[in-house]
C-alpha cells in the first residue's frame, strides 16, 4: 500500500523562494508520494476561508496578525 502524504506550505509571493526550497527538501527526503500543496494567505481570504483579524504594516506591505 502506498502512503501518500498531504503537506500544506504557507506561500508568500515576496518570498516564493522560501517555499519551493520547503516543497523540494520535503519530497527529496521522504520516499513516501507527496501532495504539496500552497496556502496563499490573499487567495484564502478572497474564498472566505481565512478570517483572522490583520493590518497591513508600513510601506513594505508586512501582514501582521491581530491575534498572534
């Protein structure tokens, strides 16, 4: 029976990078089938399925997490 593995990855466009390496080291390291998936906080929150309280911060855009 073959495992496959769900992985979710936080994406960020500004740092896109960050999140391939993530995906890459992951399915270099596992030997197991793996669905990566990317969360993009915009595109959550345009579907209604994030709805956390947030500000955006200063001119480089930073989001910052009312809650956290």
């Amino acid at each position: 029976m073959t495992v496959k593995l769900k992985v979710f990855i936080g994406y960020d466009s500004r740092e896109a990078v960050a999140s391939y390496v993530m995906a890459h080291s992951i399915k270099k390291q596992t030997s197991a089938d793996v669905d990566i998936r990317y969360l993009n906080h915009r595109e959550l929150r345009i579907a209604g399925q994030f709805a956390r309280p947030w500000m955006t911060h200063g001119n480089d855009g930073q989001i910052i997490d009312l809650i956290d």
